[in-house]
C-alpha cells in the first residue's frame, strides 16, 4: 500500500472521505435533490400505464421473475410501488421486483432515458462523484498485491462517463460499457473506449480486465446473477470485481419502506442487504475483500422523524447519537459498497 493509500487503514480518515462526497451532509438534504434535480428525476415515467384499480402496470409491459438469488417463488408481497409490486424473497430474504418490464421496454428505456442522466451532469453530483470515485479506485488499488499501477478496467453502465474519466485521470486503461444512446455518442465523440451493447454479446476477450465495475448497475439488472457469472471470465488473474449497490438494510430504507426513493419498480428490481449480496456474491465462487457503506441520508431520516418530506424537508437532527460514524459502524448506509475476487480454483 502505498502512502497515499494510508487512509484505507485509518478508521477515522475513511469516514472523512466518505463524509466528503456524501451529498446530504456536504450541501443538506433538500439544496441537494433540487441542484441536481433528483426532485423531478424521482417520478414515474410509466404511471399513465397503471391500473388506478388495482395499482398494478398495465400486463402486457411486464413479466414475470423468480427471486435472482435463489431462484425460489415468489414470496409475500411488501407494497406496490409505482405499479410494481415489492416482494421479500422467503428463502434468501432478497426484496425484488416479481413483474419487471418486458426486455423490449427495459432496453427501450435505458437506451432513451434522459432524467438521471441529467442528474449525474449536474455540476454537484459530478464534483461528488467523483471524489466517490477516486475512493473506490484507491481501495481497489490497495488490493491489487503486486501490480505495478493501474491497469485495465471495464465500467458497466457507465453513465455518463464521469468514472471512466476519473480513472483515466488515475492512470487506469478504462473502458466503458454503455447502452444509452445519447451518453454513449457524448463519450465516443470524447475520445473513450466505450461498447455500445449488452455484455451478453459484447465478445470481449477472456482474461482481459484486471478491475471490472458496477456503480449502482445491478439493481437494475432482471439477472443479475447471470451478470456477474458472464463477467467471471472477463477477469485477468487477481483481478477485482467492484459493485455499489443500494442498501435495503440501510436505516433509511428501513425508516420510510416504500416512502425510500430506493424503490422505484421500473428500474429498481433488486434490493440487496449485505446478506443477500454476500450470498449472492459467494454462491458464484466470489471472495468478499471488502464490504461497508457509503452515503448516510442522515438529512431524509431526520426530515422524517421530523414530519416532514423526507427529501425536501429542513429538518435538525432528531438526536445527537445519530451520526455518520454511527450509521456506517452498523453496516447503516444507504449504499453498500463491495471489492471481491474470484476464488482460485483448488
């Protein structure tokens, strides 16, 4: 590790790093969803297909899955969001989505959506980004024993391309993979590697990848365990594997349930824990390097207790023992972050 890495071994100078990207302390709760626009990003683009009788999105647009997981039935309902209907897996306790959007319309949406682009181009999610960014890169840097510097690297859903641009800035080799037609042109016409199709029939070449990753990617995915199997042979020897997930175990998800901008059934169908991602993770012969939170939503939660939106609202805090070393100490926030390794074959 070198020392410029030193803080990955510093309880304390770990949180400072995570504090300073995390949106809600940085500018407060309701500045920061307006400046971005998540305020208007968060609505459902496909209510005018629900059912006002019985909640649920119109049958033709969706079909139906088994727990990604574990691949059990479908368990008890939790709520219907959105029309989608949330349900927690009884087997594996994974929360998903059991109706997802036929893959026509899923595909046709990612290729043409617009709103959370705008979010990630805003200028403070951007600059928090990519302090969020360079904290991953140095954490995967400090596990990659015996390489000589940054190597290759393969983004999925890149987005807008603002991690691809961070880890060139850090010497990495990145490429981007990216279907969305409008962010995948802005980053080819900038001089990036970026495939512009599904990883199922990307052909990339076997061993090639010394870091592959997946910035809030596969919750959207309807099999994510299909995903990560299809990226296992992408990795060279020693390579890592780099996910940032939401989390369903965090205190504010567990606080507002269906309130929680988590869910959102058209493009949020996974809701992983620690556990269930763990299980996930390991069931496909992974090794867990690392695992902890990021982003506490310390200004939602407060907003809440307080009788206000949650995300709008200007609430103080609701007490003095709820803190950011708190939250992430019990596993709390709101995103779960992960470096894994495929275990070497006996």
């Amino acid at each position: 590790m070198s020392p410029a890495q030193d803080w990955l071994k510093d309880k304390r100078a770990r949180l400072e790093r995570k504090n300073a990207f995390d949106g809600a302390l940085v500018y407060g709760t309701a500045k920061f969803n307006r400046e971005t626009g998540r305020d208007k990003a968060a609505k459902n683009p496909f209510s005018e297909f629900v059912d006002p009788e019985t909640g649920l999105i119109r049958p033709d647009l969706v079909r139906p899955r088994s727990c990604p997981v574990c691949s059990e039935a479908p368990g008890p309902g939790l709520f219907i969001k959105g029309g989608f209907r949330h349900v927690r897996c009884p087997s594996c306790g994974l929360i998903y989505v059991s109706l997802i959007l036929r893959e026509d319309v899923m595909l046709r949406y990612w290729r043409e959506e617009l709103a959370w682009m705008s979010v990630l181009n805003s200028g403070p999610q951007e600059e928090l980004d990519r302090l969020k960014f360079a904290y991953g890169l140095e954490a995967a840097e400090a596990w990659r024993k015996g390489a000589a510097g940054p190597g290759k690297l393969l983004d999925m859903g890149a987005g807008n391309g603002t991690f691809v641009r961070v880890a060139g800035e850090m010497g990495w080799n990145a490429t981007a993979l990216e279907i969305n037609t409008e962010s995948a042109q802005s980053m080819l016409d900038e001089g990036i590697r970026v495939i512009v199709k599904p990883l199922e029939i990307s052909d990339l070449p076997h061993g090639s990848f010394d870091l592959v990753t997946l910035w809030e990617v596969l919750e959207h995915l309807a099999e994510p365990r299909q995903t990560l199997a299809s990226i296992a042979p992408l990795f060279s020897e020693g390579g890592l594997l780099l996910i940032l997930v939401p989390n369903a175990g965090s205190l504010v998800t567990r606080i507002l349930h269906e309130k929680s901008n988590t869910f959102g059934g058209h493009s949020h169908l996974n809701h992983f824990t620690a556990e269930s991602l763990a299980r996930l993770l390991e069931s496909l012969g992974y090794e867990i390097l690392e695992m902890e939170t990021l982003l506490t939503e310390l200004g939602a939660i407060n907003n809440h207790l307080d009788f206000q939106d949650p995300y709008l609202g200007e609430a103080t805090s609701f007490s003095k023992d709820l803190t950011p070393e708190m939250i992430h100490d019990r596993m709390w926030g709101s995103r779960l972050f992960v470096l894994a390794r495929r275990r070497q074959a006996a």
